[in-house]
C-alpha cells in the first residue's frame, strides 16, 4: 500500500497529556496537539490564568481539553491526573512532560533549598509524570512520551550560572533514553526534546532581562526560538511520524550546539 505521509503527523482520535501547559511551550504544545486532532488533558500547578487561556485556545479548535491542577512533585496528583484523563477523554496515548523551572545562583552560594527544589520539580517531577503516564499506556501497549531537556543538558550556558538547572536537563534527557530502552519492547516510545534559548516567560525572570541579545548573538541563527517553533518538533515525536524513534534528544536550538 502506498504510505499517506501527510496522515503520518495526524492526531485524530488520539488523548495526550500535558504537564506545564498553562503557559510557554507546554502551553503552545497543548494547542498544537489539538489543531493535529488530539483531545488534551492540560495540567499546571494552578488551574487559573494560564490554564484557562489554554483551554479556550483549544476549544477554538473542536478539540476536548480538560484543565487538572497538579504538581509534578506529587506522585499521587499525577496518577489521579491520568486516572481523569483517560475516565474523561479515553486511554492516553501521547505524554508532554514540559513542567519545569529556572533560576541561578553562582555555585558556591546556592543552598540545598535552591538546589532541591528545583531537582524536584525538573527530574523528580518528569520521572513521576513518565511513571504515572506508561503505567497506563502499558495496559495499552502503546504510547509516546515526550519529555522537555533543554540543550543545557548538552551544554553550559556561557554566563549562566545554574548548575542545578543544567544538570537537571542531562537527567531528563538520559532519563528518557534509559526509559525508552526499559518499555522498548512493549510499544512505548519515549524522547526528549531539548530547546535552545526560546521566548516564554521564563526568560523574562529578572536576572536574564539584560541577556537576551546575548543569547540571540551566541545562537547561530542569532535570534531567540518562537515558542511556536517546538510545536513541529513535539507533533513529529507524538505521532507516527517517529515511529522508529525512540531514545532520541532533538535538540531545536538554532544550530547553537553546533558551534
Ligand atoms: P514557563 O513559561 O515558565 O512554563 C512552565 C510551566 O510549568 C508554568 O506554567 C509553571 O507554573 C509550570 N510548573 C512549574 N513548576 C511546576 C510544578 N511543580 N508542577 C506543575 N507545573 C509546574 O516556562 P517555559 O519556558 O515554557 O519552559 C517549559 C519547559 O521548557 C521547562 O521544562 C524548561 O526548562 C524548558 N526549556 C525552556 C527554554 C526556554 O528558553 N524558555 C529552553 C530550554 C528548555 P508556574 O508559572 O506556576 O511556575
């Protein structure tokens, strides 16, 4: 049979999950998963602002979407979270884990509060999300998952001093890889994702405003990625598309680990 290469990237029918989609690029990836078909469960730590804005971006589209507030550092609120999803909308096929923070703190300074906190909402917090989502898709024996890195999983951001932040992102992304080869044979897929510099409200923290022409002069495309620009990437690994991916890091970062 001839392959329908343009039915490859559609979401029809399919249920998907978001962890951070009430602002940024969990929040663009939610809405591009329903344009691609996908009814979408939306999480964030709060249901109000971000999240609400999401789901009338999403109604727009025809799409389901319901809004759970849950934080990723709570076990027990994720598995309620995909036990509602899939009670609501149907057995969950797609997972995005893009919940995450930022902040910096020269090295020698940070405290053990900075440091952990942040580990467990980056790490801690996409490892339980993983958790709680392939249990369910193993009853299905199929699923995507997508976890958010950063390419500060790759590299270190010149002038950034965020020890913590970056090695977070290495555990996501060799997090993934080691999860993708644990469900490898029982239909799961599981990728990450890792952004370059890219305009969200997270790089509008006080401490980066004065550095953004700095990151758009090292980038070599020399500007920051539109938080539009992931919505390919995520919908490419969602679908079946990549169905001979799994383990991968896409790094979308304007050719910056290049140089
Ligand atoms: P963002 O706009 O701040 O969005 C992150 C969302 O995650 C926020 O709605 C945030 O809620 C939520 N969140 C934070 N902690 C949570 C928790 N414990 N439980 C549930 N939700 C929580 O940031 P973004 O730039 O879109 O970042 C999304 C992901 O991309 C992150 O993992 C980030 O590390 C990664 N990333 C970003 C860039 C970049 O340049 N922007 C580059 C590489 C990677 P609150 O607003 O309440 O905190």
């Amino acid at each position: 049979m001839t392959l329908n290469a343009p039915a490859l990237f559609d979401l029809s029918h399919r249920i998907a999950i978001v962890t951070g989609a009430g602002s940024g690029i969990g929040q663009r990836i939610a809405l591009g998963l329903a344009q691609c078909g996908a009814d979408v469960a939306c999480i964030d730590r709060r249901t109000d602002g971000g999240l609400d804005e999401t789901l009338s971006m999403i109604a727009q589209t025809g799409r389901k979407a319901i809004a759970i507030a849950a934080d990723v550092t709570d076990r027990a609120a994720l598995e309620a979270a995909v036990t509602r999803t899939e009670a609501e909308l149907g057995p969950l096929g797609i997972a995005v884990n893009a919940a995450g923070i930022a902040n910096a703190n020269p090295a020698e300074e940070m405290s053990e509060e900075q440091y952990q906190t942040l580990m467990d909402i980056n790490m801690k917090g996409v490892f339980f999300s993983c958790q709680a989502q392939a249990r369910a898709m193993l009853t299905h024996g199929k699923g995507s998952i997508i976890n958010i890195a950063s390419m500060s999983g790759v590299i270190v951001n010149r002038g950034l001093n965020q020890v913590h932040y970056n090695a977070s992102k290495a555990g996501v992304i060799h997090m993934s890889k080691s999860m993708a080869m644990e469900w490898v044979g029982r239909g799961i897929r599981v990728n990450s994702i890792s952004p370059g510099y890219t305009a969200t409200p997270m790089n509008t923290r006080p401490e980066m405003v004065h550095q953004t022409k700095d990151f758009e002069s090292q980038t070599p495309m020399q500007r920051m990625a539109r938080v539009d620009e992931m919505v390919g990437p995520a919908v490419f690994l969602a679908s079946d598309a990549s169905s001979y991916c799994t383990g991968v890091d896409l790094l979308v970062d304007g050719g910056f680990c290049c140089w």
